[in-house]
C-alpha cells in the first residue's frame, strides 16, 4: 500500500510539473496560450495548401479562425465559408443606395469585418463578441488593430465593436439590418438558439425587409453527422421562403465542414454551388 501511494504522489507531481511547464514549451514551439471564457485557447502561424503563411484560433480544441499573414493579404479572406459570405454582402451592397446594415454574431478573428472595413465601404457592420479576450487577440494577434487604423473604418462608424451576447443584443436592437451573420459557435455545435424556430423567428424580426441571414454551420451536409445543418435548414424554412447552403466539400458531402446556410424572404442571387434552394 505504501508503494502505491507513493507511486501516486510520484505521479502528480510529475502531472504538476509538465502542466506548469506547459506554456513554456508551447511558447517554444511558437504557440502561444491564453485563458478564454470557452477554454484553453492557441494562436499559432503555419502555412496553407499554397504555402502562403497563416495564423489560427483554436479555442477548446476547434479551430475558429485563420488570417493570413503577409502585410498585403492581412485583411483578405483565407476561409471559403467567408468568401461566400463576403460575395452574398458585396452582391446586396452594390443594389442599395444607402449603407448596408450588417450585424456578425461571434467575432473570432475578425475576418469577415477585416474584409468588410477594408473593401466594402457601403457597409455599417456591427460586430458583436461575448468574450472581451477574444477580441483583446484579435486586435493584438490577428491585425484588427492594424486594419483599424488603416481604414478608418471605427472612427468613421462602419465598424463597432460590442462586447455583449449576440442574441441578447439582436433582441434589444430597435432597428432592423439587412444582413445577419450568425459565425459563433462552440466546437461542434452552434452557439444560442440557432436551429430553432425560436431563433429563426428572432432573426426574421431583426431583418429589414429584403434582408438575408447567412449562418455558419458547422457539420456534415449528409449522413448521421448532419443533423445540425437538417435541422437549420427546418426552423428557417418556416420563417423564410427561400432557405439553401453551400457547402464547405461539395465533393465530401459526409465530410464535416463550415457550410453556409442562406435564408431570405425576397428573391436572392445565390452563390455558386448552392443546395436546397427553393
């Protein structure tokens, strides 16, 4: 018995040492960890499948944001999910003679409003993110800071940024938007009540009229790990006449993926790949 507790205490501190050491090791191999309000959270740089360099977000182990790294490419797109989006905002943009109201919830790494702030000056967009530290890394890690001051975009109120529960901020908003992002979610499954009837009528209420709502979805288009975007797609298919997704792996559909989820009330240009419109 003696032995044993022994070997235990042996254990935990040899647990306790590797944990203390942690950060050390993870900054040696250029990781850098901090403390977030959904857990354990790393910025680190790599490459993509053209070698360019990129940083990411992981937080709690998902990885929720990538920015790409070269000074002349800091504000552009790196994920396709924004690109799909940005083509939907940019299409809506060029049709309306006044400012287009954008609300994203979740920020991450900022990317959609870095690329909003930067080419789409037609756009008022309103970001909003309930974890002040998150932001904090954006602005410190991931150039938010940089493309603030470049563009102007906060000064001159085509960015705002709150710290504040989407949902609960949508709710008090007394003016509607003509686009609503939903990019907050929380390893595998969306944050607030996103495929729900509740949520989709939340969301039709806060939408101007001609208004689209574009939400990542992050899941699987077919198979059994596909349920999410299913059931997405039921709750804003009571709410809004025309509702579809493009995903992430067109060619993959059981491949998990950040699929786009399109629903409007008014005739819509889709984006190229498209699925389930009607």
């Amino acid at each position: 018995m003696r032995e044993i507790v022994i070997a235990l205490l042996v254990l935990t501190a040899a647990c306790t040492a590797l944990l203390a050491a942690m950060p050390w090791l993870l900054r040696r191999r250029g990781v850098e960890l901090r403390r977030t309000r959904f857990g354990l959270t790393l910025v680190f740089d790599s490459e993509d499948a053209d070698g360019t360099p990129v940083r990411l977000l992981n937080v709690n182990g998902t990885f929720q944001s990538v920015s790409y790294v070269p000074e002349a490419l800091r504000f552009e797109l790196a994920c396709v999910y924004h690109r799909v989006m940005a083509e939907v905002i940019e299409g809506l943009a060029a049709t309306r003679e006044r400012p287009l109201r954008v609300m994203v919830m979740g920020g991450g790494g900022y990317s959609l409003p870095k690329y909003l702030a930067a080419y789409v000056p037609g756009a008022r967009v309103d970001v909003v993110e309930v974890d002040p530290a998150i932001t904090a890394l954006a602005k410190e890690r991931f150039f938010l800071d940089e493309c603030l001051e470049r563009t102007g975009a906060e000064r001159d109120g085509r960015l705002r940024l709150v710290n504040d529960d989407a949902w609960a901020f949508l709710r008090a908003s007394d003016e509607p938007y003509d686009v609503i992002v939903n990019d907050a979610f929380s390893g595998k499954r969306p944050l607030g009540p996103l495929a729900t009837g509740e949520g989709a009528r939340v969301i039709r209420e806060h939408l101007a009229e001609g208004g689209v709502y574009l939400a990542n979805v992050r899941c699987a288009c077919e198979g059994p790990r596909s349920r999410t975007l299913h059931e997405v797609e039921g709750a804003f298919g009571r709410e809004f006449s025309r509702v579809a997704h493009v995903p992430e792996w067109p060619d993959e559909p059981q491949k998990p993926g950040n699929n786009v989820v399109v629903a409007a009330s008014a005739a819509l240009g889709l984006p190229e790949g498209a699925v389930g419109a009607r």
